[in-house]
C-alpha cells in the first residue's frame, strides 16, 4: 500500500510559517514519505546526544539538590506545551513551534547561568560564549549522527527560532540566521511565540521552585500582583484545600492569565497589521506576538521578583561560586594540556587550533564543557583537579 503523506500545512493561517515555503536545509535532503519536514526536525532533535543530556543540567536548582525540581529538560518541555497551545489557538505551525522549543536550551551549560557566565569569562579572548549561540552550534555542528552531513541539518525555520538573541558581532558570522539582527527585521511567529513560551515558563515554574525549597514563601509572593490575585481567587473558590493544591491551582490561574492574554493580544495585532505571509511578517519592524502592557507590566514585576529573591538568595550564590570554581577550573586545565579531553575532542582541538590558533582550541575546550551534565563536570572536576570538592 502507497501512503500518501498528509500536507503539514494543513489548516494553517497564511502567516505561519508554512513547509511550502521553507527556506530548506543547509545540505539538500529529500522529502520523507509521510513526515513533514519540521517533524522530521523535532524527531532529530528528540534523537540528539544534547538533549538527553538536559535531564542532567542545572535550570535553578542542581540536579542532586532534589528530585522534583525541574531540570532543563522538564524545563523544555514545560516551554513546548504553552507554547504549542498558542500556536494552535492562532493557526501558527505545531510542529515548527515544538523543534524549536525543544532545542532553544541545548546550548546551556552545567551547572544554569552561573556556568554559562564562568564560561563567557574563561572564552573572553577567545570570542566569549553565550548559551543561545551554542545552541544554534550543537544542531549545526557538534551533533555527530549523520553519515551525509555535520549536526543535525535541520531547516532554516527552526535554526531562525532556536537564535533568539544575538549580538551584531556574531551575527555577521551566522549566516542567514543572523541577517536578522544586523537588519532589524523579526523572526517568524512561531519563533517569536517560542521565545515568550519560554519566558512564561519559567517565571511560572520558578515561582513553584522557589516555594518547594522554602527560599520564598507565599507571603513574600504575595507583594507579587500577579501572584496575589490568583492565589486569592483560588482560596475563596476552595476554603479546604492542601497547600501544595493551593499552589499548584495559583499558578495554574497565572499561566492560563498570561497565555490567554498572550493569545488576546496577539491575534488583535495580528488582525490589525494583516500580514499576508511570514516574510511579511519577517520584514516588519516589531514583533507581533506579545502581551497587553498591562500583564507585560505584570509579568516583569514577577520576574524583578524571582530575580532579587530566587536567583540571588544566598542558597543560590552558593552554587554559583561553586559552579565557577568548576567550570573555570576545568576549562584552564583542558585548555593547558588538552590531551586530557576524550580522543574526540583532542582530534577537533587539534584542527581548530591549525585553523585558528588559541582560539580554535579554546572553543573546542569550551564545546567539550559547555556539554557536560552537572554530575559529569563535577565527577571531572574530583578526578583531574580537587577530590574533596563539595557541591
Ligand atoms: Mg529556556
């Protein structure tokens, strides 16, 4: 029996980012029997290396700190599920919107944003190192799977998403991906929806976190307006309910406040600015997904919160330090005597170094860091530099 594969454009609006119309990938591929090609995407992305690797990484809290904290990989999954229902509340791709969700954090680092700012120090005469670029490099590059081609060859729709930020300098060397940021122009929908996703997530998740370790209470939460008004809605609704329901259910109430209201606004703006195509709506020079000012005001006021009171509580700096200790101190010695690395790595490091000099083989050091787990660095770190080491 001949399958007829099914159109992945189905039902989509105009505006999505549709397979039809796809810039395509690097090397040339053809079609699959009955997978789109963004599907194909999100299943190689699934199957890579870098994102098993995401259980084992740092998003607030280490990994061993407490199982039920999340990690970057329920983090990304988190970020796929809000983001998805807003993509099919306003016709945007599905599919596209879930690869790029699922491979906007493979770039990061052991150990959050403390390993991601020792390894920009340690890379500071070597061209820094930034999260969201390494992203882009695991799927382009450092993927080593395919007999055809280097990385994961996935198209230009969800490399767009997964480079949500870059600076000017490294935009040039971006290719078609970073035209963007040196023209001022907007990625698709479903990328600029993907980037929100994200935030939504974690802002919301953190809040759940935060309580869990008893870093913040629901009374310090509670100067928070977004916070305050669902919490107080949920007990006059349930007089009897257990504290981890009442948390739960408040955060659920902010979730669903945001995206609706995400989706409000958005499909408002759409309907105002009637873009016919994506490169329509790439050519434009503000994004078109977004929130009312006034939950955009709500939404910072939580964040300027999780940020003063989470992310810089002294149980939290602690780890920082730690982490810097770890991956400085790993990253100096692989860059000093780089035989130490795997074989792999040495042979990479070895070629770049040729091509590049210090530079080349200090960012092969920092490619082989930047992929560890937490527990990976830290049972490297006791092996090569300090046994005793606490974490
Ligand atoms: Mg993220």
């Amino acid at each position: 029996m001949r399958i007829i594969p099914p159109n992945p454009d189905a039902g989509l609006a105009s505006y999505a980012a549709l397979e039809s119309t796809s810039h395509g990938r690097i090397y040339s591929e053809a079609s699959h029997p009955y997978r789109g090609a963004f599907q194909r995407d999100r299943d190689r992305i699934v199957h890579s290396t870098a994102f098993r690797r995401l259980v084992y990484k740092t998003q607030v809290f280490v990994n061993h700190e407490g199982d039920l904290y999340r990690t970057r990989l329920t983090h990304s999954l988190e970020v796929v599920q809000i983001a998805r229902t807003i993509a099919r509340a306003l016709a945007l791709n599905e599919q596209l919107v879930e690869a790029i969700c699922l491979a906007h954090d493979l770039g990061h680092t052991p150990f959050g944003h403390a390993g991601q700012d020792s390894l920009n120090a340690c890379m500071r005469d070597y061209g820094g190192f930034e999260h969201n670029l390494q992203s882009l490099r695991v799927v382009d590059v450092l993927e080593d799977k395919y007999a055809e081609f280097p990385g994961l060859n996935l198209c230009y729709e969800t490399r767009e998403g997964i480079l949500k930020h870059c600076s000017r300098r490294n935009a040039r060397e971006q290719g078609d991906v970073g035209d963007r940021f040196l023209e001022g122009k907007q990625p698709s929908l479903e990328a600029q929806l993907a980037n929100l996703a994200d935030e939504i997530a974690y802002n919301n998740h953190d809040v759940d976190d935060g309580l869990r370790s008893g870093l913040i209470t629901v009374d310090d939460l509670c100067s928070v307006a977004l916070f305050h008004e669902q919490h107080e809605a949920v007990c006059r609704k349930f007089s009897d309910i257990s504290e981890r329901a009442l948390i739960h259910e408040t955060v659920r109430g902010m979730i669903n406040r945001i995206v609706t209201d995400l989706i409000d606004t958005s499909r408002d703006e759409i309907n105002l600015a009637k873009p016919t195509d994506v490169e329509d709506i790439r050519s434009r020079p503000r994004p078109l997904i977004g929130f009312s000012p006034e939950v955009y005001k709500e939404h910072r006021v939580l964040k300027k919160f999780l940020q003063t009171s989470l992310y810089r509580h002294e149980r939290v700096e602690q780890m920082t330090v730690r982490a810097n200790t770890i991956v400085t101190g790993l990253f100096e010695l692989f860059f000093s005597s780089p035989e130490k690395m795997p074989a792999e790595h040495v042979a990479r490091a070895v070629i770049l170094e040729r091509e590049l000099g210090d530079a080349g083989r200090a960012r092969v050091v920092a490619d082989y860091v930047a992929g560890m787990t937490d527990r990976y660095a830290l049972s490297a770190y006791r092996r090569l530099l300090d046994a005793d080491i606490k974490f």
